[in-house]
C-alpha cells in the first residue's frame, strides 16, 4: 500500500533534479467547430508536464526509482522499456547519477522520440512490435548484465514519483473538483489518484485511454489484469497489451471512470493547443483535452477541472 508520506518522500527526494511545472488557467474554452454538439465545458486548468525535465512526467517516476535503488545495485547501470517518454527520463536519472544506460523501445515508436534517443547518445534498441516484447528483452538483458531494470508503471517508486504532481497540483489550484489523466501502463493515474485522493477525497478522477488500446478500460470492466489481443493507435505511449495487477488495484480503488477517444479526436484536439493555446504535445498528451472536447467525461458539472499535459512533441499535429 502506498501512503501519502511515500508521495511526501518522492518529492524530496526528487525535487532537487525536477522542475515544478506550471498550471496555465484556461477557462472555458471556445472549441469551435471541434467540439462534440451539446458538451458542457468546465473551467479549465492545465498542469504542463510537457514542460518537466526530459520533456514529460516520466522523469519523475525513473528518478525517484533510480534514487531509491542501492548504490551498488545502481552503479551498474540502468534499463528499461519504453515508448519513449520513459527513456528519456531514465537516461536523464542516469546522466545526473553517473551511470551507464540502455533503452529498448518497440518497433512501432514514433520516429521523432526514435532520433531523440538515439541523439542522446545512449545504448537504444528497437525490439518487437509492441512495448510488452521490448520490454521482456529489456528484462533479459537486465537479468544477464546486473543491470537495474526500472519498470515504467509497475513500480511502487515509480508510481510514487509520478503521484508527486498531485501534490504539485493541489497546492498550486486546491479548489479542482475533477482530474483528467491519460492512461497507458497506468503508472501516472495510480500515483496521482492515490495521492489526490488521500489530500482531496471527494476529488472526482477520469482517465482517458485511446479506443485503440482500452488496457485498463478492459481491465477494470472485469477487475482483473487483462492482455489485449492487440492494439491500435498512434498514441503508442498508452499503448502497452496489459497494465499489472497493482496498477489495476490502485486505479480501481481510486478513480471514477475510464473514457475512450479515437486518434483522431487526439490529433484534433493536439492541434487545438498548438493553434489557439501554443502548446506543442505529443498524441497522448492531447488525451484529456480530446476527452472535454467531445463531452466523454460524464454528466454534469465538472466543475473546476484539472488535465495533466503528460509530454511534449509533434506526433499529434
């Protein structure tokens, strides 16, 4: 069980190597003509993750994973799987730390996160069709090298680094009735609902996975651990074929509902806030916006509304 002073602990532990994002107050936006007929826009406030260290939220959780690994283990380097956002967090807790790195990614990463990694510098490989194949190679190779392998969701550390911007959040707008999270492995939506359910329990919580790829949708419907037969999105971020049990555990104990929204509906929405609000987001990014925009996120007043903006990039427009 992960308590708030876990959450407390991350956010020291990893505050000096991070950025506090800010939240950038929209109101109510006016959708124009990409907006579902009918949808009652709350008051908007978006936490920009995109703006975080290494370009996305993941740099939180691969910190406080590597800070809390003994020095020993750590000193032979770190590995992981990933669709991207992940990588780059791990390599940046790498590079403050010192240590060797590898990443393996799925052949169906988006080329632009593929040349950004591998102008990094770092040991990249492409491995399988899909995050769940790189990441049992990634596994492998950790247990024949000793390195230390950093799970990107299912990691009590990880989710804790992730649930840090929930703290963040909260104290930066304490009156936000309704959080609006993206969904892949569930990493981020575990560790922040944990964490703003115990600051706020009346906190209304959605996420949002990609129609393509409904992991936890599927998951939760059954409340067991289920693996898709395959996925289909371009949001390949919240694309993994199965999420872990203690993933589905803390989503299913703390948020109200998942939505789904087609890649299209993210592309429209990704590019709503590169034309009207600046924002330059990858596909996953635009989850939540896609969600308000086509009237997923329930009935009634939402109130005043949080959405995370999980990474930066260019797939989405």
């Amino acid at each position: 069980m992960i308590q708030l002073q876990d959450f407390r602990t991350a956010r020291r532990l990893i505050s000096p190597h991070m950025r506090v994002t800010p939240v950038f107050a929209i109101g109510k936006p006016d959708f124009g003509a990409g907006i579902h007929q009918g949808a009652n826009v709350p008051e908007l406030y978006l936490k920009l993750e995109n703006l975080q260290v290494s370009g996305s939220f993941k740099a939180r959780g691969a910190m406080n994973a590597a800070l809390n690994l003994d020095d020993d283990v750590r000193q032979k380097g770190l590995v992981t799987a990933s669709g991207g956002n992940h990588g780059m967090g791990v390599i940046n807790a790498a590079r403050v730390l010192g240590v060797p790195v590898k990443i393996f990614l799925p052949t169906n990463t988006p080329k632009p996160k593929v040349a950004k990694l591998r102008k990094s510098g770092v040991d990249v490989a492409l491995v399988g069709a899909v995050w769940d194949e790189a990441n049992h190679a990634a596994m492998a190779h950790a247990r024949e090298t000793g390195m230390a392998y950093i799970h990107p969701f299912a990691d009590p550390n990880v989710i804790a680094g992730q649930g840090t911007i929930a703290l963040e959040l909260l104290e930066q707008q304490a009156d936000l009735d309704t959080l609006v999270i993206a969904v892949g492995g569930g990493g981020l939506i575990s560790g922040v609902a944990s964490a703003a359910r115990m600051i706020r329990p009346g906190i209304r919580i959605i996420g949002v996975e990609p129609m393509g790829a409904p992991t936890l949708f599927e998951s939760l419907k059954k409340n067991e651990v289920v693996a898709l037969p395959a996925v289909n999105t371009a949001a390949t971020s919240l694309a993994p074929r199965q999420s872990s049990a203690l993933n589905v555990d803390l989503i299913g104990k703390n948020v109200d509902r998942i939505v789904l929204v087609s890649d299209d509906e993210m592309r429209n929405a990704a590019g709503w806030m590169w034309r009207e609000l600046g924002l330059s987001v990858e596909l996953s990014a635009a989850a939540g916006m896609a969600a308000v925009m086509q009237n997923r996120l329930g009935e009634g007043d939402m109130g005043k509304t949080g959405i995370i903006v999980c990474g930066t990039g260019t797939d989405g427009q």
